[in-house]
C-alpha cells in the first residue's frame, strides 16, 4: 500500500509540511510505502486547462497520486481557506480526468490544516469539499491545528499530543486504504452516474449521455 503525501506552502519554514511528515511517518509505521510531494519543492506553475505539455514535475505528482491507495493533504490557512499554492496542486490533478479509475476514485484521504490563529477547521472543510468533488473518501479523523506556532518550530515538534494525532492520522489512513483496495467500492453504473451528475470534463459529459 502506498501513501502519498501532498501539502506545505511557499514559506521556508511551514508548519503544514512538518505536520505531514509526521502523518507520513505514521502510514510508514502503519506499513505503507510513503512519497512526499513538497508545494514548495516542486514549484509548479499556475494550472490552465490551456497547457497541453504538463511539466515533469505535474506528470510526477499525477502519477504518484494515482498510484496510491491513500493520501495525505496538509495545508496552511490562508483567510479563511487553503493556501493559493496548495489548491494550485489540487487543480493540477485535473490530469487524472482519463485514468481509469478517473481522479480519486476510491482512494482514502487524511486531512490536515495548520493556523496561525484559533482556527483551522474552515481549510479542512475546503479540502474535503475537493475530495468529494474528485470523487475521493475522506476519513472522518481530521487534524486541523490552530496556533501552529506553539507547536512546531525550526527545532522541531514540541506538542507530542499533536504529533501522536498526526501519526494516527496517518495510520489511519493506511488502515482504511487496505480494506478498500480488497474489494469493489465503486462499480461501473456508479461512475457513469458520477459523470451525469457531476461530469468535470467535456470529455466525460459527452460519453456519460450514451
């Protein structure tokens, strides 16, 4: 089973990608084999439906998340949303439309939010408003931080409360991601509904009518 962690910002030091390590430590120690998939690192440009020729780095992040059962999403809150950086990484997997399963067909998701403030929920709610729409599951333990400060430094984690969530998040994830690779979830008519009902591309629209 393979966990695929995407998030942090553009910051040097981000207290989202520090919380995602430590979830992806914990799938690891769940065991799944884990990938990271830095915002920063991989410095994509903004997504356009226009851009025939994806750079490496979006053909790297494509093929990592469809080849994962499981993945982690960890992102700042940025007023009262995800950070500009993060959703930009999400659009990009647009690309997944022609996979076979399309997008994030039964893959199992954790999310994760880091703030600055007392509040953190509200990117946890965005994000799992874009699992859905990827057609992607949602676990229900979510882990939204608030004052990410007091708990994560460039010295490290200091709260181990917190980082134990985080680990079980990622166990969890790993756990809920095995059961749904051993059996069918969603079935043939349910994906030709998915595309009547919500179709993302014209692509789909158009053979979802037959």
């Amino acid at each position: 089973m393979k966990v695929v962690g995407i998030g942090g910002s553009l910051a040097a030091q981000s207290s989202s990608l520090a919380a995602l390590k430590i979830a992806l430590e914990g799938a690891a120690e769940g065991g799944a084999q884990t990938e990271l998939f830095d915002v920063r690192a991989l410095g994509l440009p903004m997504y356009s439906p226009e851009i025939k020729d994806a750079p490496e780095a979006v053909r790297r992040l494509c093929d990592g998340v469809h080849g994962a059962g499981g993945l982690l999403w960890s992102s700042p809150l940025y007023h009262g949303t995800i950070s500009g950086s993060f959703k930009n990484a999400l659009d990009w997997l647009q690309l997944l439309s022609d996979r076979k399963p399309a997008f994030l067909t039964d893959k199992v998701v954790g999310l994760i939010s880091t703030a600055g403030g007392t509040q953190g929920l509200q990117a946890v709610n965005t994000m799992e408003f874009v699992v859905r729409a990827l057609r992607g599951w949602a676990v229900p333990l979510v882990i939204p931080i608030p004052q990410a400060w007091r708990v994560f430094d460039k010295e490290g984690v200091h709260d181990e409360t917190v980082a134990e969530q985080l680990r079980v998040l990622g166990k969890e994830v790993t756990r809920v991601a095995k059961q749904f690779a051993s059996k069918v979830l969603t079935t043939p008519d349910v994906e030709r509904a998915e595309a009547q009902v919500q179709p993302i591309t014209e692509k789909e629209a158009t053979s979802s009518e037959s």
